[in-house]
C-alpha cells in the first residue's frame, strides 16, 4: 500500500492528491476514496505540478513522467525490480527535477513518526487485519489475492 500511504502524506502537506491505478487495484482504489482520495482513471498529460510514481511498473512510470508539466518534479517510490524502458525525451524536454526515495535513515522515520503523533497522518485504515503467526500463510495468499491491503501478525496478548 505504498501508493496510498505516500497520498496520505501528500494530503498531510495539504496536497491536492488523485491517484490512478487498474482494475485489479479495486480494493486498494475503494479503501482511497474512503479516505477522501480522488481516484482518477488517467493522468493527464502536462498537468501535474509533482508526481508520484508508486506501482514500479513501466506503464507507470512512462504515465507519470508524461503527467508531469514543464519544470515540474518527480518522485519515484515504486520499485521496478528490473530494468524499465522509458520515454526518457520527457525529463529532457520538460526539464523535470527527478528524485528518488529509499528511506531507512533515522530522519525519515522520526519525520513518519511525528505525521502519525500530530494526527496528519493515520495508517490504520489500511491494516485490513490482525492475524496470528501460525496464520502466516492464508495471510499471504490473501494479499497474493488482492484480498487485503495490509495484513499486521499479532505476537500474543
């Protein structure tokens, strides 16, 4: 659910935020309108200030780099996994501010802690449930599924 935490956080920077996914993203799509999350089915092109590229995939990624305008930015979250072909003309002639993110530094997380303390950010909406450990393996197939978001393991009382 990376998309949809990285749309909370925008949100909480008072962000306008529209998120695109596909057909199989339809719970994922459902739990972002039920956070007040304007679900779009196609960015257009030139006309995002910043973007956020959070599903790894080529087809994403080629969609926001055109989504963004001139002069705008782009932040890649996703993770491809492997090497992606991309129209690599639209950062050169949009002259874009391309930025990456891989956060494990104490910063970050004490930045993530602090939206949650003040209220800005609440991830509990994505957690679809608490699973026992020895429940490990329907939890996975449940997500595997597109059954579930976020599914937390419970370690006793």
């Amino acid at each position: 659910p990376i998309g949809l935490l990285t749309a909370l956080v925008f949100k909480s920077y008072n962000a306008t935020v529209h998120i695109v996914g596909t057909p199989k993203d339809g719970l994922r799509l459902d739990k972002a309108r039920e956070m007040g999350i304007e679900v779009i089915d196609r960015a257009e092109a030139d006309s995002y200030t910043m973007v956020a590229e959070c599903s790894g995939s080529a087809g994403g990624i080629n969609a926001a780099l055109g989504a963004v305008e001139k002069g705008g930015s782009y932040l890649q979250v996703g993770i491809a996994g492997r090497p992606v072909e991309i129209n690599f003309d639209h950062p050169l002639y949009k002259e874009l501010k391309i930025f990456g993110t891989y956060t494990h530094r104490n910063q970050d997380w004490q930045a993530s802690i602090s939206l949650m303390e003040r209220g800005l950010v609440d991830p509990t909406p994505l957690v679809s449930r608490v699973a026992d450990l020895e429940g490990w393996k329907e939890a996975l197939e449940e997500l595997e599924a597109q059954k579930a978001i976020k599914i937390l393991f419970g370690f006793g009382e």
